[in-house]
C-alpha cells in the first residue's frame, strides 16, 4: 500500500503540479480532494501559468472517474501548458484545448464519451480586470471589497470535446478585477458536496467570512469545511483555486 501511495503521489505531482504562492502581482493558494478511498488523483484539474498576456488560470471537471478520466485531465493539462503562452486570447487557448481532446477521444473511438467542463481566466498585468471564458463548468467567485458573488457566464460554451454545440463562437465576459481583490475557481465537487441532510454546501456563504482571507488562509479554511460539512464522505473529486491581486501591488506576508 506505501509504494502504491507513493506511486500515486508522484502521478499526481507530475499532472496537477503544486502551483506558486507568487505568480507576477498575484498570489494563489490550491486544493485538491479526490473522492475515491486512498486516491491522489482524479479527473479535477487546474494549472496557472504567467504569460505576455497576463497571468492565465484553468481549471475543469473531467466525465466519469478512475483512470479514463485521469488520462483526459492529462490531455487537457499539456494542452494548456502548451498553448497558454502563444494563444493570443482566450478564445484561441480555447479552441487549441477543444483541438487536443477531440484528437484524443478519436485515437481512443469514443469520441462521444470523454469530455470535461472548464474555465478559462486571464488577469493582464497592466489593468483591473479579468477575463472569463466558460465551457460548461461552475461560475467562479468574485471575493471583493468583503463580499462574494457568482461570475455567471453571459454566454457559456459547452464542455470541451462538445464544440459541434457551438452556435457563435467562445464568449469571453470581462468583469472588474482591482487592489484587493480574489477570485476562486472550483469543480463541482465543491458545490455538490452534500450534508448528512442531502444538502449542497453553501459554497458563497461558508466564504462570505473569509471574503478579505489571503489565498493559503482561503484554500486551508475551504477543505476542512468542506470535509466536515460533508461528514468526510466526498461523492465526487473536489478542487479549487484562489488568487488575489494585493492592494499595495506588493507581496505582503500572509498570516
């Protein structure tokens, strides 16, 4: 079991690599829970990357669980770490992601059976703003001057490996993204974790104390409550990631 463990810790460090707490003028913080007794990986993934473009984030949800869909999280997370730095827009990245799975999908003949929700987010360095482009996944939230709201999708696109329900083309929403700021990502098993009760984790108002928390502070306090609202009986692969835009443009030590 101990070289299993270590088999597994090692896969998982090689697909969704621990992230940096600094990244340009950012900060971040991740988390990652998979479902599955013993596992260290899963069909969650996320990755963050500093571009010409700014600072570039991704994170998504991959069909069905065990192998087959770590093996999809793996496509998409080269994709992405291949693209992210020339793809000039998000769109672009978009659709180099959309190319990549669907090769993989007809290498394996089930073209139909493997496909992952996701989003993509941009922070330029030189403006306070953020750009959004979603394929099918949960809204982030936005943890500004203490509160927090759902980022809703004007126009979402469907998951990746489903562009052929693609009417206009990728729709990227630019909402405002200053000093101060935070933003989170996460899968949906954050948000469909369940009480003993049947109930959804109030994902908005378990963080509404914590809308000011630096990103390791966020990302620590989110885990553990997720794992004892939901008993430590997590139906489904859990991730998410923080980042923050300091006020002062400088990197101030977290507590």
């Amino acid at each position: 079991m101990a070289d299993v463990r270590s088999v597994a810790e090692a896969a998982q460090r090689a697909l969704v690599r621990p992230l940096p707490s600094r990244l340009g003028p950012t900060r971040m913080a991740a988390m990652y829970l998979a479902a599955a007794a013993q596992a260290r990986i899963g069909g969650d993934f996320y990755e963050a990357q500093r571009t010409p473009h700014g600072i570039r984030l991704m994170i998504g949800d991959v069909r069905g669980k065990g192998l087959p869909a770590v093996e999809v999280a793996s496509v998409m997370m080269s994709a992405f770490r291949e693209a992210v730095h020339d793809a000039p827009d998000l769109p672009t990245l978009a659709t180099r992601l959309e190319t990549s799975i669907q090769r993989y999908s007809a290498q394996c003949g089930d073209v139909e059976e493997r496909f992952a929700t996701g989003l993509l987010a941009e922070i330029p360095e030189d403006g306070p703003v953020l750009r959004l482009l979603t394929c099918g996944h949960p809204p982030p939230l936005l943890l500004s001057g203490g509160t927090v709201r759902e980022l809703e999708a004007t126009a979402p696109s469907p998951p990746f490996n489903l562009a052929a329900l693609l009417d206009d083309g990728y729709h990227v929403d630019v909402v405002p993204f200053g000093a101060g700021d935070s933003l989170l990502l996460y899968t949906d098993g954050v948000s469909e974790a369940r009480n003993r009760d049947g109930v959804f984790y109030p994902l908005a108002d378990r963080l509404r104390p914590l809308a000011t928390a630096a990103p390791r502070a966020l990302i620590d306090h989110l885990g553990a409550d997720l794992l004892a609202y939901a008993s430590d009986e997590l139906n489904d692969d859990a991730a998410a990631l923080a980042i923050h835009r300091p006020s002062d443009g400088t990197f101030a030590r977290e507590s």
